[in-house]
C-alpha cells in the first residue's frame, strides 16, 4: 500500500505479478516505465478530484490503468466526473507526446522512448473504452445521467460493459488460438465482467444513500437547481428513482390518464415516502 499526498494507493495481484514478471525477464527499466505511467495516469485523477472538492479513499492500480474510488461518487456534478475521468488519459497522451519530442532531440533512449510512448498510448486508448470501471465508461454514464438519471444510465453502462468484456475476451482467445498469446487482455475481460456485476449490485444502495442525505444537503445549501418530472398516478416510486439526477431537487406532477394534474409531490415528501412506505407506492398515495 502507498501512500501519496494523502491518497492510498493499493497495488492489484495482477499489477505486481506484470511487474514481476518483466523484472525476473531482466526488463526492470521497462516494469519501471510501466509503473510510472500508471502511477501519473492516477495520480491525474487524484489531483484533478481534489481540486474540485472530492474526496479520493483509495485508487487501485492495475496494469490498463486503475479504479479510483471515491467518496460520494454520485454526488458528482456530470461535468466534474466527466473532467475527473478525462485526465488520466489526458496525462498519458501529454507524456508521449513529450517522450516523442525527447526521442526526436535526442534527449532519450530511443529503445526506453518508444516504450514509454508505446505503454501511455496504450493506457489512455484503452481507459478511453466505454466500459465500466473504465474512463470512457464513466465519461458515458455522466453524460447519460443527465438524460435519464443515475441508476438508468448506470444499467445502460453494465450491459455495455459485459459486452465490451465478451468482445475482448473473443479477441484474447482467437488470438491464442492462432498463437498470439496475450493472457493479459484475457483477465482484464473478467476483471471488466465482475466489476460490472459488482457495479450493478450496489448501484441500488448507492442511490438510496444519496437520495436519504439530500434534505440535509439543501437545508445546508439553501438554493439548488431544480428538476421537474411528471409521473402517471399509478407509478410506483421505484420507477421515479431511476430519473432522479444528482445535484438537483425534483418536483414530480403527478396526472391522471387523461393527463389532468392531480397535484405536485416534492422530493422531500418522495424520500420520506420511499424511507417509510416503500418503493412499490405509487406516487398518487403521496397526494393524500
């Protein structure tokens, strides 16, 4: 476990045996490089979070990258996440850039430069992917979350991500097949499988805790933006879940069949009704 800044950072079996592996190999330069790279890929992330007042509990490093965690994820604001998401790959393209320019004056090792470039190309093409826990999987769900909300675009993203893991696991397999042997892109296709069933699981409970802390959020805050819905009487207050969008207080107008308004039901009253009743009420009962 190290610690940088503040910021824990766990090291995956599967990171130190890559590492392991290329040092037994006498490639230590290159378990090094490798390192560097993931290790600034991150540290983007960290630094860029905490400029915007997330708190960063953890990253864990892996040979593609890494899975930041942190606190109060879906607290984020889409344009943060999507900014927090981005700068690791960002970072990782500057640094190749800057290794191209090094190469090309000289100034390095053209074995060790093309490398380096080679390995942050690699890591900022790869997190680009829109596969959860990856940054263009979590770039994707903040834009959707604006369009449908959190656990929706959420459940959008897990099925992609099992397709995106099924994908490359076919690619590693064929690719072993034929005698292009690459076990690496084999592991990452389950570790990408798991994480989104793992995903998936506590999506639920996440959102739950969120919507619970929201009162105290806007008693604190005062004024917040507001996000207005409108919901058949007979829709039951789990279904609304799935639109609610962080950040914002909702007002749901509640109708009828025929689309007349039978009135309005604040969020505040939603949660309470959520906590108390349960997620199979119908939003009509909220108007008595």
């Amino acid at each position: 476990m190290l610690k940088i800044w503040g910021i824990k950072f766990k090291l995956n079996i599967l990171f130190l045996v890559v590492l392991f592996l290329f040092s037994i190999s006498g490639l230590l330069i290159t378990a090094s490089l490798s390192f560097m790279a993931v290790l600034l890929h991150e540290l983007a992330h960290s630094i860029v979070a905490q400029k915007e007042g997330v708190v960063v509990n953890e990253i864990e490093l892996l040979p593609f990258g890494g899975v930041a965690k942190f606190r109060d994820l879906i607290q984020l604001k889409p344009k943060i996440e999507i900014k927090i998401a981005l700068a690791g790959p960002i970072v990782n393209f500057i640094l190749a850039a800057l290794s191209l320019l090094l190469v090309r004056y000289k100034f390095l090792d053209l074995e060790v430069g093309i490398f380096f470039i080679k390995i942050n190309l690699i890591i900022a093409i790869f997190n680009l992917i829109p596969a959860l826990p990856l940054d263009g999987g979590r770039v994707l769900r903040a834009l959707l979350t604006i369009k449908y909300g959190y656990k929706e675009a959420t459940y959008y993203l897990l099925q992609l991500s099992k397709i995106v893991a099924f994908i490359l696991a076919i690619i590693s397999l064929v690719g072993l097949y034929y005698g292009y042997i690459n076990m690496t892109m084999l592991v990452i296709s389950f570790f990408i499988y798991f994480a989104a069933l793992k995903e998936g699981k506590y999506t639920s409970y996440v959102l739950m805790q969120y919507i619970a802390k929201k009162k105290g959020k806007i008693l604190k805050e005062k004024v917040v933006q507001i996000q207005q819905l409108i919901a058949i009487e007979s829709t039951p207050l789990k279904e609304i879940i799935d639109k609610l969008i962080p950040n914002y207080f909702h007002v749901i107008m509640v109708v009828d069949k025929n689309l007349e308004v039978l009135g309005l039901v604040t969020e505040d009253k939603f949660i309470n009704s959520l906590i108390n009743d349960g997620i199979d009420t119908e939003i009509k009962d909220l108007l008595i």
